[in-house]
C-alpha cells in the first residue's frame, strides 16, 4: 500500500480513488435500456415484425454489440409469445471518428468505434432453417456473459 505522511491522506486514495479506478474498469456498456452510454431499443413495426438495435461505447467490442442485439430480438420474440424469430434484414451502425490528441491536435489523432448492430426481425412459432430458437438464445448469450 503507499505509505504516506498525513494518515488522512491514504484514506483519501482508499475512498476515492480505488472506486474511480474500479468504476473505469467496466465502462464497455452493459445490456441496458439506450441511454448516453449505448444499450438496447426495440420498436414493434406490426405484423410480428421488430426494429432491434443496440449500441455500444468506445470500449464495446462489435462481437459484444451483435450478440446483444441478439439477444435483445429474442428476448422480445418470447415476450410476444414467439418461439422462433428470423432476421429479415440486418446493418452495421457503427460510427468511427477521429480525436485530436494533445494541444489543437498537435500529439496526433486517436481513432474511436462506436459499434452499433441493428436489424428487422420477424416474429413465428414456426421453425424454418433461417429462425432463431428465442429461448436458445437467451439461455446461451446469459450463460456465454454470465447474465
């Protein structure tokens, strides 16, 4: 532990420092509601169809995104009373941009990824080769993340 003069001051490292550092180290999102920091939206588009997206941060691997996106069509399939869902259509939001580093960017430029997957599927209690299990999926994508 660092060892420092004034007792309060180690206090001070314990009691605030360690929490920022433990707060930093899980900043890739998490499978929530979208808000500033990326997660999950659906919106019902009728007829069993379902736009899915799920956004992730600069720390949100794309592999990550897709398998919440995932996650999310199944979820909303078996809340619908759906066995099975099939992705109609699928794209890659994801944003890449540069940050100027240093100064009015004199120290260079940092490439950032935002990954983003959404898709349209289509709710069915029928099986075909293209459907998805929903409560595989859930089942899986939980255990695969610890959820």
């Amino acid at each position: 532990m660092v060892s420092f003069r004034r007792p309060w001051l180690s206090r001070l490292v314990v009691v605030v420092f360690l929490p920022v550092i433990a707060a930093l180290a899980g900043c890739s999102t998490g499978y929530v509601p979208a808000g500033y920091q990326g997660g999950y939206s659906d919106a019902a588009l009728g007829g069993g169809m379902h736009r899915i997206a799920f956004s992730g941060n600069a720390y949100t691997s794309s592999a990550y995104v897709n398998d919440m996106a995932l996650l999310r069509a199944a979820e909303v399939a078996a809340r619908e009373g759906y066995s099975y869902f099939t992705i109609v259509q699928s794209s890659d939001g994801s944003r890449v941009y540069g940050v100027p580093d240093g100064p009015y960017g004199s120290g260079g430029t940092t490439i950032i990824s935002k990954p983003r997957s959404q898709m349209i599927i289509k709710t069915s209690n029928t099986n075909s080769d293209a459907s998805f299990e929903a409560r595989s999926v859930i089942s899986q994508t939980r255990a695969r993340y610890g959820m």
